[in-house]
C-alpha cells in the first residue's frame, strides 16, 4: 500500500534541463510561463549556496510511519521553514518506486530499516555520498558507511528470546548456542531470504568467517521446530503457544509486546526472557534505521539540513521512540521505561556497512545449507 501526498513543486534542476533543450514554443508564452521562465532562470543563474536557501521543501521517502514522525517532522518546518512532503510506503515498494522514477525522481531524501535495504539503495547508487561535520560528529562512526553514503539514526538488536519454564539463560548466552544439538526441533526463526536474517548472516560471516557462519548456519536449519513463517512476532508467539522454546527477533518487537494491553500479550510475556547474545565475545548483532541522501534529489540543501535535524538530541529521541529503539547518538536519552528495562548491553563493533557488503554471500550460503 502506497499512501501518497501530492504537491510536489516542479524539479527546478529537471526544469531547467527542459527550458535548455527545448526549442522555443512558435506561440508567444503567456504572462505566467513567462514568470515562470523567469524565475527558473534566475535559480539557474543564482550561485549554489544562494540557490540552497530557496529549498523550501523537502521530499522524504520513509519506510517508517510512526506516530512521532509527526512531530518529527513539524519540529523541523518550525526550526527551517521547510515543508516536509512525505511519501509513505513499504520498504521494498519504496526502494523499487526511487529505482524506477530514476533521474525523474523528485526524492530527496530516503529513510528505510535495516543495513541490508539501505545498501541495496547504495548498489543501485541512489545515495549522493554527503560530507557533514555534524553528522561526522554526532553519528558514531560505526553507524554510517565510511563513503557517508547513508546513516543509521536508531539502532536495534537481534537478540534470542527463550521459554523460561523450558530455557535456562545460560543455554541461550550465545548466537552458537542456536546451532547446539539439544535446541534440535526447538527453535523458531523467520525465513532466510528476510534482510533480518541475511544482516545477521552477514553479521555471523564476519565474527567466525565463512566458513564457520556455514557451519553455524547448518546447526541453526537442524533446530528449526518448524519450516519458517512470518515475522518476528510469530517466533515469540510459537514459544507461547509452545511450538518452540527459543525464538530470534529484533528487540522493538519484543518491546512492542511489553507495552501491548492485550491480557494474551501479558501472558505471553510473563512466560518469555530475552538474552543479549555474545555478551563475553564479539557482542550482539545490531542493526539500524537510517537514510541518506539521494543522487538526485532536487532539494539538497533541505536534505542536508533534514539529514542533520535527524541527528540531533530532540529529532533522535522521537525517531529512536517511534519504533522503541535506541537513539543513535549517545547524548540523546529516550524516555521509554520498556526499553530501558531491557538494560545495557555489549553490541558488536562491525561497521554497519560489512552488514551490506557481506548480503550477497550471506544470501548463498543460506540457500546452500537449506534455510528455506
Ligand atoms: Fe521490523
């Protein structure tokens, strides 16, 4: 489902193209065109960083629709006077809507989750690498690509959930632990082709290299309790319906759980424990929400500005808040007791770019050892 919102003002720089290559109309141009003409010429002729002042709008793609995107996104026309026009899709209708308008794209900036889409966003090389000390600044490094192609605004982990009547913590400390003969028919985990998975893959392929992330992988197909199926909230529900002991999601699910008044939802939460993989090791696997800016974005200098917002302590704690993650920079402090509940924890320190670099490899040696 697309919802769109329309308004778009005409792409100056592919308005200009037109007036350079068009031949002149054989009638004379009304009162308006000619303003028009006008206008856009003097945009053309203005230097670049005059030019940048009159982006009074900002075209956004999000994957994200959350509830406090929108005082995100009011906070931010009140701060810069520029108007945010959103488009809200899927993620992968979305990465496939900026790929095929191409050039003609009106995008400025997109928004998405995972490292996984956003670097297929970057093979398709739709990010305009952006060079911003504040962003350098405020986002950790670990976070964004070492081309500044994109930025991870909020992280989340991949962590296991577990029976506790069933479980014992120690037995789920570690990712290695899901590949153990004694989880054999009892873990629960989506499908291998969802970007979660391949992130994590990507993620396991660099802490114990190919070939012991095949291995790993293979012990993982061999404790499956069921052929995968939906999302990461069904993995935690097949534990409460005891289809499984042990699930792997994302923690904002989890969280999304804990705040859920659904009395079966309470229940469910009382029977389940999570557990940060790896604490004494390479950490837990974490992945981001995050965007950039685009090739062709016709309002740069909104974009830039926009990108910054987004980085700073007030824009962070909504963006971190809307899907119950943590805020990527360290001085933005989220009130989200749910959350903090689930306390501090050792993450991985891979640069968020091997995540996508390594998709192609994660995806064949999941398809090699039968992780449907
Ligand atoms: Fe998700």
């Amino acid at each position: 489902m697309i919802a769109v919102q329309t308004g778009f003002l005409p792409s100056r720089t592919r308005a200009v193209t037109v007036l350079a290559t068009r031949p002149r109309p054989a009638v004379p141009a009304s009162p308006r065109h000619r303003v028009w003409a006008g206008l856009l010429l003097l945009c053309a002729l203005l230097p670049a960083s005059a030019r940048a002042q009159t982006d009074k709008v900002l075209n956004l793609y999000t994957a994200r629709h959350y509830q406090t995107d929108e005082a995100l996104y009011t906070n931010f026309t009140r701060k810069t006077g520029i108007r945010v026009n959103k488009i809200e899709a899927g993620e992968d209708a979305l990465l496939e809507r900026v790929r095929s308008e191409g050039r003609n794209s009106p995008a400025d900036v997109f928004l998405t989750v995972d490292a996984g889409r956003l670097w297929r966003a970057e093979q398709l090389d739709l990010f305009e690498p952006l060079q911003s000390p504040v962003l350098e600044a405020r986002i950790p490094a670990q976070l964004r690509t070492p081309e500044r192609t994109w930025f991870g605004f909020s992280t989340r982990a991949r962590v296991i959930v577990y029976d506790r009547r069933t479980v014992k913590p120690a037995e789920v400390a570690n990712y290695e632990d899901l590949a153990h003969p004694r989880l054999k028919g009892r873990l629960c985990i989506r499908a291998s082709n969802h970007v979660y998975n391949l992130s994590l893959m990507a993620a396991m392929i660099e802490h114990l290299g190919a070939a012991g992330a095949e291995q790993w992988a293979r012990g993982v197909v061999a404790n499956l309790a069921r052929a995968p199926r939906g999302g990461d909230i069904d993995q935690i529900r097949g534990v409460g319906a005891g289809e499984c002991d042990v699930a792997v999601v994302n923690t904002y699910y989890y969280v999304r759980l804990m705040k859920s008044d659904r009395p079966e939802d309470r229940q469910l939460m009382e029977r389940v424990a999570l557990t940060f993989p790896n604490q004494a090791s390479f950490g837990t696997h974490i992945n981001v929400s995050g965007g950039g800016m685009l090739r062709t974005a016709p309002n740069r200098a909104a974009a830039r500005l926009f990108l910054e917002y987004l980085a700073s302590d007030e824009a962070q704690i909504y963006f971190a808040d809307g899907n119950n993650e943590w805020p990527a920079v360290a001085s933005a402090a989220a009130k989200n007791p749910e959350l903090a509940s689930l306390g501090k924890f050792k993450a991985e320190s891979v640069n968020i770019g091997v995540l996508g670099r390594n998709q192609p490899l994660a995806q064949k040696i999941l398809d090699r050892v039968g992780w449907k």
